[in-house]
C-alpha cells in the first residue's frame, strides 16, 4: 500500500518528530493465497475509543491474533491503560489488537494472564477514520461481508436476504 512510505506523512504531513507523536500499527492479513497490509492509525483508533465512549469487555488471550515479533518490554506491567481490540473477520482468531501489543505481551509472559479487559471496536462503529485508505476499509468490510454471508448461508437465508446483506445492495439503497 506504501511501499518505503509511511502513511502517518500522508495524513498529516511531515512535521518534525511526526512518528514520536503518533503511531501507526501495521498488520499482516497473511492467507494461503498471499498477504494484505493494514495500517492502523492509532491516534484515531484512540480517538474512536473516546467518542464512541465503548465499554470495557474481556477478550482471551487464545482469541487474540497477536503480533509474535513485539518485543517483550518488563516495564508495559506498569502501563495500566487498556488495551483497544478489533473484531477482526478472516482470521482463525476473531481479534486483533490495535493499541496495547506491548502490555499484552508483557502481561501474557511475564504474568501468565491470559483474559484482558480493554475496548474492542466492532465493524458497527464509525469505522473509517483508522484506516488509512478506502482499499483497506473496503477489503475489511469485504472479509466482515464474507464471513456473516456464510453464517447467513448456514442459517438458511434467503437468496433476498442473502443480497439485501451485501454492501452492493446498502451502497445502491
């Protein structure tokens, strides 16, 4: 999507110490047929968290798709904020975490914990903002699409009910 870019410049330009204040996640949707990167803009993830005013739930360790390279840092046990997740579509394991990998990790190995309380952003919410880009939105809400049709499917929807789920549908409603 950005090769040898960083999209934190295209959003908000290049200020002087731009990646101290901001960050971005950046996570690999690897399948059997290739890869898809996501970027994530935190800031307004954090943003979303605040003015959608979501409340704390809690998400098992076995549900998390975490990132294995985040470094393990002893001193993320006194970061006590909570951790912001996505209900994530397409993976084996339903969530990712947005905000808080280096907390989880930490808490995970160093306290063998294993449920975290945090926020978690379902495709519900006003979603648009933490992405950076229409393609990364767009094919988010194709893999939410996929998986709630086959439900749909297992459900026995109707073709009607099948179609009137689908974005092309909504999009020309």
């Amino acid at each position: 999507m950005y090769p040898n870019t960083n999209p934190l410049f295209f959003r908000y330009g290049k200020a002087q110490d731009l990646e101290k204040t901001l960050e971005m996640y950046k996570f690999q949707y690897i399948t059997r047929y290739g890869q898809f990167i996501y970027h994530f803009d935190v800031e307004m993830v954090n943003n979303l968290v605040r003015e959608q005013k979501l409340p704390l739930e809690k998400i098992q360790l076995d549900d998390l798709a975490l990132d294995l390279s985040t470094k393990l840092i002893k001193s993320k046990l006194d970061d006590k904020r909570f951790p912001i997740f996505l209900r994530f579509y397409g993976l084996d394991k339903p969530y990712i975490c947005l905000d808080g990998n280096k907390r989880i990790q930490a808490r995970a190995t160093l306290n063998n914990e294993n449920v975290f309380k945090g926020f978690v952003i379902y495709p519900t919410e006003v979603i648009n903002s933490i992405f950076f880009t229409e393609v990364e939105l767009l094919f988010f809400v194709f893999n939410f699409e996929c998986v709630n049709l086959i439900y749909g499917l297992q459900d026995g929807w109707t073709e009607k009910e099948l179609w009137e789920f689908t974005q092309a549908y909504l999009k020309d409603s």
